[in-house]
C-alpha cells in the first residue's frame, strides 16, 4: 500500500490518501489546513527539514527512510521509504508531494535474517571447532591402541592360539577403520571457503590428472572412461579434484564384480552455470537414498561389501556448494548412476563456509 500526500509552502497538507491517512491516525478530511507540526509532532523534526530542501532546490529526494512514531500507533517504532517530489500547478503554485511506503515489516524480517544468519554461522563455528578438536584428540589414543596391537601381533602372534589372533586382527583393523573415519571427518571440517582460491581450471587436463590416480584400479579392472571436450571453469583447484577423486572413486568401486566400469564424463553449458556430470554403469542406488547418501557417514553398505567411510559425497556437496552450484545424482537400482553438479560461469563470490 502506498501513501500519497501534498503540501503546500506552509507545509499544510492540500491533499492526502486513505493509506497515509490511516497512519496518521486521522480522517483524509482532519488533514486539510494542518500542519506537518500538529499532525505528526513526532516526526515532524526530521521531515520537515527535507520538505524545505524539495522547495529550496526544487528536486525529488528519492527513498529516504524514515523511522519513528505515528499517532495511530504511540509507542511504537516504524519504519517508511519515502521520496519527495516537487509538484508544479498550472497556476504556478509549487506544492511538495510525498509518497510513502511502509517497510516495518521487511525491517523486522532482516533483522530477524541477519540474527538468525549470525546464529547460523556461530553454531556452524563451533561444530568445525568441534569436529576438529575432537578429531585431533582422538587421533592420539587411536594411534596408541593401534601401534601396541601391531606391537602384540609382531612380538606375541606366534603364541596366540587361532581365537586369540582374530581378535587381535579385530582390534587392528577396528583401529585403522576408526583412523580413517577420523582422517576423513578431519578433511571435511577443515575444507572451508575462506581459504579458496578461484581459478581457470581445465577440467580436461584435471580430469586427466586425476584418472592418473586411478590407474592401478583402472588397468585391473579394464575400466573403459571417456569423456567429452569439457570446458574451462573458474574453481580451487583441489578442491575441484577432490571432488572429480570422490565422483571417480566411486564410479570405479560401487560395480558387480564381472561388470568392466563404463563410466563417461560431459558438460553442458546452462545459462548460468556449467552442468558436469559423471556416468556409470555401476550398481545404482535406490532412488528413495539419493538425498541421503550426501550426508557426512551415511552410507548404503556395509565395509565388508564395499571399502570407504561415507563422507566421500559429503565432502563433495560442501566443496560444490561452496563454489555456489548445486550436486545430485540420478539413478535406481541395477541401472548405474549419474551424478551431475554445477559451477556458476562467472562466479561472483563464494558463499560463507
Ligand atoms: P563411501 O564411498 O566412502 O561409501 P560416499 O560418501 O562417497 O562414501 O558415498 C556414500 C554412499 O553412496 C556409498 O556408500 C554408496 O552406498 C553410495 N554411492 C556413492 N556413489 C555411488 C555410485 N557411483 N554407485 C552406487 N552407489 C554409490
């Protein structure tokens, strides 16, 4: 709703709205003759100089925000876009027209955004903090029970009856799985978008580097990987080839044994971002887990089956996320899967971590 009033010279009003009206908490009629004083004492301090300045230099004042109370609402602070015009009759008069948007409730709303925002990024300060102190703690020990069961297995593996080595073995390999878990929950609070560093990266050349990582896997499985031209895109480097490692990863591991991995990676060019996606003829995933699987630790195997820790994808959706695109993958069981993410084309700026 937007209010309108005139004023002539005396600043009296010489015309009014029923929205303005409203708020000042008379009748459009009760306006005619008064002046800006009598009607809104309040804010007439600070209006009233404007109102001069429109008339002394006979130009608009756009989009000044005005803050205070109205007679129609004592005791309580609002808040108005108003511009000023200057008006000019045929009779020559000069009379100042103001039109007046309210903007209380945008007000309350950033507010409310900004302290719900500033709560957001406390707590997420703090679970990184967290994730990290603890991390790094329990590394300590972990490294202990592990380096004295290797100890007991070297020096006392020999006199252990059979039981006695498959627990011996349980510990070991619980106590390297639990350094894993922790290394990668350590990699994923760290990754954060205050140390990024955009630049032209060459997915063609960084995809060739990373399948470089892959190729005792690659060799071993007779895996068969294509790609089309793909383009240039302004990313951090590492962290784009974390991501292309993870998406590869498990392109490569989540197969039939005899299936030999077919995998494809393209890009199409969107109006504002590049949509890059990687193809496999893999095992697929129940579409009712295609959210689930971005989750730190969630994953739909056990380690028996497939090797990994489940935070792969985690890791990925943080890293796209911070370039500002989007991660997703489509796919139903038996059907291999596609996973598609996007990189803005001209990144203006990267979201806070
Ligand atoms: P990890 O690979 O360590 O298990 P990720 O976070 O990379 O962890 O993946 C989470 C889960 O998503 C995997 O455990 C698997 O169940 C599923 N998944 C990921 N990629 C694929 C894929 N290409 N094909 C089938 N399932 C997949």
């Amino acid at each position: 709703m937007v209010g309108f009033s005139l004023m002539n010279q005396d600043l009296r009003y010489v015309a009014i709205n029923e929205t303005l009206a409203e708020i000042n908490g008379r009748s459009v009629a009760e306006h005619y003759g008064k002046t800006l004083q009598e009607v809104l004492p309040s804010l007439a301090p600070v209006v009233v100089p404007v109102y001069r300045r429109v008339f002394e230099t006979l130009q608009p004042i756009s989009n000044i925000e005005v803050t205070g109370e109205v007679p129609s609402r004592p005791n309580e602070l609002r808040h108005w876009m108003v511009s000023y015009v200057p008006v000019q009759t045929a009779d020559q008069q000069i009379y100042a027209g103001s039109i007046v948007v309210e903007i209380t409730e945008q007000k309350r709303l950033i507010t409310e955004l900004e302290h719900l925002n500033r709560n957001l990024h406390r707590s997420n300060q703090d679970l990184e903090q967290f994730a990290r102190t603890a991390s790094h703690d329990m590394q300590e020990p972990l490294r202990t029970i592990s380096s004295y069961a290797q100890l007991l297995e070297h020096r006392y593996g020999a006199v252990l009856e059979n039981r006695g080595q498959r627990y011996l073995k349980h510990i070991l390999t619980s106590a390297q799985r639990s350094q894993q878990l922790i290394r990668d929950l350590l990699t994923y609070a760290r990754l954060d978008s205050k140390g990024m560093v955009l630049v032209p990266v060459d997915l063609n050349q960084l995809l060739a580097d990373t399948l470089g990582l892959f190729q005792d896997t690659i060799r071993r499985t007779d895996a068969q990987i294509t790609a089309d031209t793909l383009p240039t895109v302004m990313a951090d480097r590492g962290q784009l080839s974390q991501v292309l490692q993870n998406l590869l990863g498990n392109a490569l591991k989540f197969r039939e044994l005899e299936t030999i991995p077919r995998i494809h990676v393209s890009a199409v060019q969107q109006p504002e971002c590049w949509q890059i996606s990687v193809q496999d003829n893999g095992i697929g995933i129940d579409p009712r887990y295609s959210d689930r699987i971005f989750s730190v630790f969630q994953r739909l195997h056990l380690p028996e089956e497939f090797e990994g820790t489940g935070i792969g994808l985690s890791i990925c959706q943080k890293i796209v996320e911070q370039h500002n695109g989007k991660i997703w993958v489509e796919s139903a069981l038996n059907q291999g899967s596609t996973f598609y993410f996007t990189l803005p084309i001209h990144p203006s700026s990267a979201s806070p971590g």
